[in-house]
C-alpha cells in the first residue's frame, strides 16, 4: 500500500513481478480523505487479492491492472 505515484508505472513495475500494489490516489492527503479510501478498499479486499495486480484506489473508483 502506497501514495508513491512512481508504482502506477507500470513499464517499471510490472504487475505480474510483485506480490501486488495498492496505491491510493486521494484528491489530498488528508488523515480523514485516507481513511475513506480505506474502508472504500475493505470490501473489495473480501472478494479478491490484488496479488501480482496493481489496484488504483481513487476517490470515485477502484482501478485494476494486470
């Protein structure tokens, strides 16, 4: 789990060569924005695994990359 944008790229970081990235895109970084982000990834988190995936969580939507 990350703010670091550089993990989105994925010619760097290829999805399938890693356990798997969640990098959160929050319009801020405020504690409280954060936190939202969070429990809007829980109950994604219940019905899958973002392994060897890099999941984009933003304020309106959670993007996935293989």
């Amino acid at each position: 789990m990350t703010l670091d944008l550089d993990f989105a790229n994925v010619q760097a970081y290829p999805p399938s060569s890693h356990s798997g990235v969640i990098l959160f895109r929050p319009k801020s970084q405020h504690k409280a924005l954060l936190i939202d982000l969070l429990a809007r990834l829980v109950p994604v988190l219940t019905r899958g695994s973002p392994e060897r995936q890099l999941w984009i969580v933003e304020n309106d939507r959670i993007r996935i990359r293989q």
